[in-house]
C-alpha cells in the first residue's frame, strides 16, 4: 500500500491545531498539532476513545470547525483562508457522514428531500425533476429500496438511515469524505452491511475516506493507513497490517489488547488494563499525554511534547522510549 | 452440572398497546448454574433485556404482560410471587446492572448515599458505622478511593459511574447479577478495566451472572455459557465451546460471526447477514429467520423448526431437526 505516495497528497495537514476557549480563560486542547497526508483512493483511518479529538480533526480538516492554526493543503492548495463562494465550492468536494443517523437527518423532510437538498443549495440541476431523478439514482447507489423515497426518517430503522446519509454526502461527487464513526450506533450485522457498502462505493467511484471510529477491528478492516489519537495528539501512525502486527507506542499496544475478540483462545490471557483514565485537555503541560498512564514513564516523557519518530518506513511513533531504542543501536 | 440457579421454562412475553402487540420473548428456555455466567447474546430488539426485566417482574405494567411459561429461583416460582416476596428477591438475590450509568444513578444523591440506601433497605435496623464500613468497602472493591463517596455522579467519568453502579448492584452480595450491557457505553481501554473487575469479583464472591450483550468477544472473555437470541426466540445454546468451537451452528449465528471485522486475518469482504429483523408484532408462521436465511428451505416458510438438541448444544433450525 505504500507505492502510491509518490504523488501529490489530495489532503495534506500541517501542524493543524483547533483550541477551543472555555469560560476563565482556560484552553482545551482538542486537536493539537496533527500532520497527516492522505493520498488519492486511500482510506486513514483515525482511531481514539472518547474525548481524544478525532471527531474535530475531521471536522477541522473539512472546516464543518474552524481550526485555530496550522494547515490544510486540498490537492496542493492551501483552503485555510478561503471564503464566500470559494468555501462553498470546495463544500462539494469535501462530504462528511455523521455518526448518529437519527440526530443527523431533518425529521421534517422525506427521505428523496434529504438526498436532494444538499443539489438545491448547490444549484446542481436545472429542474426539480432532474434534482429528483438523480437523487433516486443515488438511492439505487447506497441500496435503499426507491419506495422509501416518500418515507421520513423516523419511519427507517438506522441501516436504513446511515443509508440516506450517505447518499446526501455522495449527492454532489465529493472526492474525499470524513466518516465519523459512521457505523458504531448500528447492530452487528447491519454495520457489516455499511462497512461493504462504503467499500465497493470507495472502489466504484474512486473515492477517499478519512474513517474515524473507536472501534479497533473496524478500522482495521477499512483502512489503509491507521493513526491513533491520544489527548489531541498522534501518538502512532502506520499502515493497517504494520501498525497491528507490530504496535509500538505503549497507548496502541494497550488499546490493542483490550479489545475482547470473539475467539476462545484469548480467553484466560488477562487483559494489559491501563491505570486511570483520559485526562482532561484543557490547559495541558508540555510532555507526553499518555505519561500519566504509562508504565514506561521516565523524566524525560514530562519536559517536552515526544517528536514523531519514523522506526520503519511509513510508521511514526511519538514516544521517548524510541529514541533511546533508536539511540542504543 | 452445576446446581441451578435460575430456570427458566417456555417464557412467553408481550407488550400489548391498543395499536399492536409486539411478541417480544417467544417461549425461551434459560439455565443458569451456580458460579456461572450465562451469556446471552441478539441485536437490539431481540429481546435480550425484556428477559431480563421479566426476571425481576420489572415489566412495565401498563403494556408488558407474561403470557405463560415459569422463572424459578432456587426452585421458586418468581412469577408467582406476591409483591414482599418479590421485594426481598430484587436487589438483595438478584441485582442488575442497567446499560447507561449515565442515567441509572440519582443526580441529586452522593454515590455513597446511593450505596448506602441499597444496604440500608435490604439490611433492617443496621447501624450506621456498619452501614458507613460497607459503603466504603464495596467502593475500594471496584477501585475507587472511598474519599470519593462524597461526590455526586457527575463529578465521576463514565467508567466510574458504571463501577459505582456496579458496587451498589454488588452491595447486597446477590446470588445472581444480571448485567444488561454493561460496558456498551464505555471506552475500550475503560472496557477491560471493568470486564477484569467483573470476573474478579464473580471468582471472589461466587456470584452467578447473566451477561447480556451484543459483542461475541466479551462473550468469549466472561462467558461459561451462551444463548444466542433472534426475535424473541433462543435459535442456539450451549457452552462456550459448543458456539466457539463447534461445526454446526444456526445460520443467524454464522451471520453474526461473519459480521464482525477479524483483527487476526485480512478479508476483503463481510459477509453480513441480508435484510433485517421481522417486525415483532407480525411475526411469521414459519422460522423468524428464514426471510434472511442463506439456507432457506420450502419448509421453514410452513412449519416453525424444533429444537435439535445435541449434548449441551441445542439449535433451533429444520437443518439439523428429524435427521431420521
């Protein structure tokens, strides 16, 4: 998966921050300088528990939030500062598919008028009914059965609806869409509907995902590269087969093994259960956020934030152990 | 075999509305052992937590209603019981542990208070030292500091909250703890952390659990034994093994294997199970799967399947009924 990057990124990110102010002046950390490149017809997935920032990189990255500082290059243009029209036109390149299908869908527009919306604003058809006619055509796409079209969204069950969510963010040929978590709210076997649905779709119209999901072997089946967040940063990032033969970053390492698989023989091995839980990002201190938790921890993880360390090609750890292993050789 | 614990015999539950009735548990059959864990495992709207609610007679009155069948604890009939009896079961032999602590803790009561009234009420004329020594005993159990009893749930994190939940189910030192998914809503780093408490505390005191969940791997992690649940029915049971391990399964639960992503192995495709669970007010005359079974043959459309039973594994399906 690796032969691909020698073209040009279709988003690369800078040292993209989004600091978000909070009541007394304090500052939370929600994204804290994160670099990421993401090629054509490649899928990152982000992967972090609760609170670790991954649902506002993806928002940031598409600028649904505005980030504070840092970079975003779309196709090698800078789309930080743009504005007005320009924004809007870049809107239809960059779609977003939301967790929740139930709070994410107007309750007060059919299924077709959702679909068809996002082309309204847009201007994408002379006339209602070629607006229409292509927005059964995407239904036919995402496999929602056309009698639905008169439906509202509170008369689908949630496969159905993630169903119309997709459908709206491939209303306008986006080239790069952000799914946050666009499957954990759904049973078992209907996410693994979703999962081969955004698959063939990638692979049907070429497109390229920024997967954002908590859930391990989810992200391990969709992704191509993998980045694990922790407290709004990076703390690992590799492809999908290395990072999960070879984990190197004590948080992925711990994270990995916590994962209860479906197979008898993992059973009497105890969990690796990490001390306490995620601190809180407001105001933090420089070093490592992980210190806290970690059993590693030295003196040196508390002075200053771990730079990112390349231990193999394409696979970055941000933890102070691999420099000295890096050093010792 | 374990001494039985709870058993449960053909249990049929509705909820009935002046629209509709939905059949949601349709003639189950449950086994717990003592020291046991029983998984029992279904999507939503299998009916996994009505089961549950019906051992402890929580159903809602208005709508829910057992049409037949028996629930004995230790050999009594719990359907049958009048309400002090009941009382003195709930909470004090059987306890459970709700999905969401975020919503099963009382906002305006310190935790400490919360424990404190599930010993108080199930231990009459204890003195309040006794009470205060409890409360801090079951709090260092689940590994937060008893300094902390004090504090309001909201001061505490999701993984804290359910350890408080779990400390109040655990107060009484029931017999029987029912777990209705009870780390759904938690962190998976959070996850181990009360999974590896659970088990500890279930070897510790003997406790006897029903696991109720919808991830097969914590089935694999805690679970002895496994029923797998579609539609209000029991397609398949038996031990962990017997799911895990054996050749022949219902096809709903090759579908669910087949549904989750494997960390171990690289599959360009799932292959989930098509279509969607029948409406459980107009259930079908034949088996609740067919519509969405890969195996479908012209009589599971006509005749309901029986129970093939095979040891201690048992599946619902004609694939494997009247072989003779």
């Amino acid at each position: 998966m690796s032969t691909i990057d020698t073209r040009t990124p279709l988003i690369e990110i800078s040292n993209l921050r989004k600091l978000f102010k909070l009541r007394g002046g304090a500052r939370l950390h929600a994204v804290d300088g994160i670099n990421l490149k993401i090629y054509p017809k490649e899928t990152v997935g982000v992967v972090g528990e609760s609170g670790c920032g991954k649902s506002t990189l993806g928002r940031s990255v598409i600028r649904l939030i505005e980030p504070t500082s840092g970079e975003i290059l779309y196709n090698g243009r800078n789309i930080m500062k743009l504005g007005g029209g320009k924004l809007r036109e870049l809107r239809k390149d960059l779609q977003i598919i939301f967790q929740d299908p139930y709070s994410s869908l107007d309750p007060r527009k059919s299924v077709i008028e959702v679909i068809a919306e996002y082309m309204f604003i847009h201007r994408q058809f002379k006339t209602r009914a070629e607006t229409y006619n292509r927005a059964s055509h995407l239904m036919d796409l995402v496999g929602l059965a056309r009698r639905y079209a008169n439906s509202y969204p509170h008369e689908l069950d949630g496969g159905r609806r993630q169903r119309v969510g997709i459908a709206r963010a491939l209303s306008l040929n986006p080239k790069f869409i952000v799914c946050d978590e666009p499957v954990s709210a759904l049973d078992v076997s209907i996410q693994a509907q979703i999962l081969n649905l955004l698959m063939d779709l990638e692979e049907e119209l070429g497109l390229t995902y920024m997967f954002i999901t908590h859930d391990m072997s989810v992200v391990k089946h969709i992704s191509n590269k993998i980045m694990v967040m922790y407290l709004g940063k990076c703390v690992e990032m590799a492809t999908s087969d290395e990072l999960f033969a070879n984990p190197q970053h004590p948080y992925t390492k711990a994270l990995l093994s916590a994962i209860p698989v479906a197979d008898l023989s993992t059973r009497d091995k105890d969990f690796v259960t990490l001390r306490g839980e995620v601190s809180n990002p407001i105001n933090v201190k420089p070093g490592c956020r992980f210190a806290k938790r970690c059993d590693y921890c030295t003196e040196a993880c508390t002075s200053a934030d771990p730079e990112a360390i390349e231990v193999a090609p394409d696979h970055f750890v941000s933890c102070v152990l691999m420099r000295q292993e890096v050093k010792a050789i | 075999m374990s001494e039985t614990i709870l058993d449960i015999k053909d249990l049929w539950v509705i909820y009935k509305t002046d629209l509709e009735t939905v059949h949601a548990v349709n003639g189950i059959d449950l086994r717990i052992g003592k020291g046991k864990t029983l998984g029992l495992v279904g999507e939503t709207g299998a009916g996994k937590t009505t089961t549950a609610l019906s051992i402890l007679r929580l159903l809602p009155s208005n709508t829910g209603r057992v049409l037949k069948g028996s629930i004995e604890f230790h050999g009594q009939d719990i359907l049958g019981m009048n309400d002090g009896q009941i009382h003195a079961i709930r909470g004090e032999k059987i306890a459970m542990v709700f999905q969401d602590p975020m919503t099963s803790l009382n906002p305006v009561m310190t935790v400490g208070e919360q424990i404190a009234e599930a010993i108080m009420l199930h231990n009459e004329g204890i003195v309040t030292a006794e009470v205060d020594r409890r409360v801090d005993a079951m709090l260092g159990m689940v590994g937060i500091q008893a300094s902390r009893k004090d504090e309001y749930p909201h001061q505490f994190s999701g993984g804290m909250k359910q350890r408080v939940v779990i400390a109040m189910a655990l107060a009484c030192e029931p017999e029987l703890l029912i777990a209705d998914e009870p780390t759904t809503a938690l962190d998976v780093t959070i996850q181990a952390q009360v999974l590896t408490m659970i088990k500890d505390l279930r070897n510790r005191l003997g406790t006897s659990m029903l696991m109720i969940t919808h991830n097969l791997g914590i089935v694999a992690r805690t679970c002895d034994d496994v029923a797998v649940m579609y539609a209000g029915e029991i397609v398949e049971s038996g031990t962990v093994e017997d799911l895990f391990l054996g050749s022949r399964h219902h096809p709903y639960t090759d579908g669910l294997f087949g549904s989750i992503p494997s960390l171990t192995s690289r599959a360009a495709r799932l292959t989930p199970i098509p279509g969607l669970m029948p409406d459980p007010s107009a259930l079908p005359k034949g088996c609740a799967f067919e519509a969405r079974c890969a195996k479908r043959m012209d009589i599971c459309l006509q005749r309901h399947p029986e129970k093939a039973t095979e040891g201690t594994h048992c599946i619902l399906c004609h694939l494997y009924g009247e072989k003779s």
